[in-house]
C-alpha cells in the first residue's frame, strides 16, 4: 500500500482465490478447506482441478453451504467477519478505491456437471454439421486432458455459432448457483463491511463461468430493507478460451467480442460502473500484441475501465506495452 501510495495509485483490495484455498493453490486457509480427505486432482491447465478434484469441489461445496469450520462458525461467516475486519482497517484510506468481494467465485460439484453439459452440447453440435467427427463426451473430456486436443477443440470452436451454443448449455447450472449461493453470499458479506464502512466501493465478480461468455444471473447489491447500495461497481473478468495454454495464436476476436459485450450489457442493464477487473494473461508473449490491442478497444467501446493481468517488473520493456494504451475519454 506504501508503495503504491507513493506513486501516486489507487489500490483494489481483491480477496483473491484459485482453486479456493492454499491446499490446493491460493486463496482460503488451510483450516477452511474441508475437503473431507478426498483426493485432489490436477489437469494440463491449473484450473482444470475445478472440474476433476474431488478435493476442490467438495471444498468449495461446504463453503457455499456455509458449513460449520473447527469452531462452529460458518466458512462464510468467518469470511464476511474477516472482510469486516479489513474494511475497518481501511475504511479511511483515500487511495482505496474499494473492495472486490471474491475473485473468480466457481460453484463445487457443479463445476464438473458446467464441464460435462458443455461438451455434450458441443459434441451434439459436431454431429449434427456435414461431415463433422462423432465424439463422445467422454472422447471429448479425453481431447481436453491433452495440448493437442485441446487445440483441435479450440479450432472448432472458432466458430462463433457453435462457440455460443456449447455455451448455452451451461447457463441453467450456473444461473441457478448464482441466484441461489452467491447472491446470499454477496449481501452477507456487503453487510459486514457496510457495518464499518460506507464509503468505498464494493467491486462484485460474476461466477468464473462469465470470463468465457456465460451470462451472470446476479443483482446489484441491496441492504437487508432492499435498498440499493450507493457505492457498488460490476467487476467482471474475461479471458478467451487459449488463457495459460502455448495456443495464443488461436484467439478468436469474435469470442473476446462476445465475452464483453455480454458483460457489458449487464452492466448497463443495471445501470451500474464497470471495471474489467482481469484480461489477458499474456505475460511477457510478444504474439498477444494485436489480441491485447482488441480487447483495449473493447474496453474504449464500453467506457469501462480494466486491469491488466498480470503485473511483473519485465512489463515495463515488453512488446505488449503499446497494446495497454488506453484513449483519452471524450468529454461528457
């Protein structure tokens, strides 16, 4: 904070996690991860544990659940009184601009049934088309498990109409966690900042599921009489399907496009300030410049805000710095 203080930034406090907690990669402590001793399973891509570990998914199962940790109290309880306790601390700071509730928020066991409903989908969708390959889901799963099938998959599905459909199928199961898990999860925690601090912005992410295109089904925040909170921001993320895969020359402009479109619709349905918390991960890859210079335009389009992922002392020389500019925001 002292740092970026001193030259002169703002600071986003982002309560950060993949694949939910420390045991498995970063985020909740240990203690919270009550994984009930179940193995933990990684895949080609890191985040590929949110769909085949056990570990992970029962983990984040009894989070949203809100089970009971070592000493009785809920894992969100515990979470909402630790983001409490941070909002206390610095709740008069003038260079935070606010708080991002959870990073990248990804249901449990449903996570892996998202994966298998869209590949179904995808495959149906291949056998339908001339001359198209006739693919079991579990084939599929198979392709995705490997670089070369990842990057056939990834071809396909440079066809935005087959691209949009795979999608389509995943929207029940994660509009239904949303509604039912992460809204109430959203307000508990919104309220025990709200308790100590009424002034920073409270920055909410859709599920992980809306980095690739699927439509969030969240509200704005509320208090508990359902008035609107005054100081809240839509904090999406997106990344296109080659994210943290050697495949970046397979980035579909069409994909990105529809990733935030999609978000921005959201945004300005419900009338609230957008921030495009993550984009990227092209790390210091000198053929991400043209990807990178697509999604700046998408952010001039929309009049959002973004920030770069991810931050390292090498940015400042790489190839990728002229894509990051921004134009100068017309008056209004």
């Amino acid at each position: 904070m002292a740092l970026a203080y001193a030259e002169g930034l703002f600071v986003l406090l982002d309560m950060h996690q993949d694949l939910y907690s420390v045991k498995f990669g970063d985020g909740a402590p240990a203690w919270a991860a009550l994984d009930e001793g179940k193995p933990h399973t990684t895949g080609t891509v890191w985040s590929d544990a949110y769909y085949v570990s056990a570990a992970v998914q029962t983990a984040l199962d009894h989070f949203w659940a809100n089970s009971p940790a070592a000493d009785g109290v809920g894992l969100q309880d515990h979470y909402a009184s630790a983001w409490r306790r941070v909002a206390e601390r610095f709740k008069n700071e003038p260079m935070v601009l606010g708080f991002d509730l959870m990073n990248e928020p990804v249901p449990g066991l449903d996570a892996g049934k998202v994966q298998l409903a869209l590949l179904a989908r995808l495959a149906e969708q291949l056998a339908r088309r001339p001359g198209g390959p006739t693919l079991t889901v579990e084939q599929l799963a198979g392709m995705e498990g490997t670089p070369d099938g990842r990057k056939q998959i990834t071809q396909w599905l440079a066809d935005l109409e087959l691209y949009e459909g795979m999608l389509e199928a995943g929207i029940p199961i994660m509009q239904q966690f949303e509604s039912a898990r992460r809204q109430p999860f959203y307000a508990r925690v919104c309220r025990a900042i709200r308790e100590v601090d009424a002034r920073h912005i409270i920055f909410f992410e859709p599920a992980m599921s809306a980095n690739l295109g699927i439509p969030t089904a969240l509200m704005p925040l509320t208090d508990k009489q359902g008035k609107r909170d005054s100081q809240q921001a839509y904090a999406p993320h997106g990344y296109d399907i080659v994210v943290d895969t050697s495949s970046i020359e397979l980035t579909s402009q069409e994909r990105v496009a529809l990733i935030f479109t999609r978000h921005g619709e959201f945004a300005r349905r419900h009338q609230l300030p957008m921030l495009a918390g993550e984009w990227g991960a092209y790390y210091l890859n000198s053929k991400a410049a043209e990807p990178a210079r697509f999604a700046v335009k998408q952010f001039d389009a929309l009049g959002c805000g973004d920030t770069y992922w991810d931050y390292q002392p090498d940015l400042a020389n790489s190839p990728l710095l002229p894509s990051f500019r921004r134009q100068a925001p017309a008056n209004r």
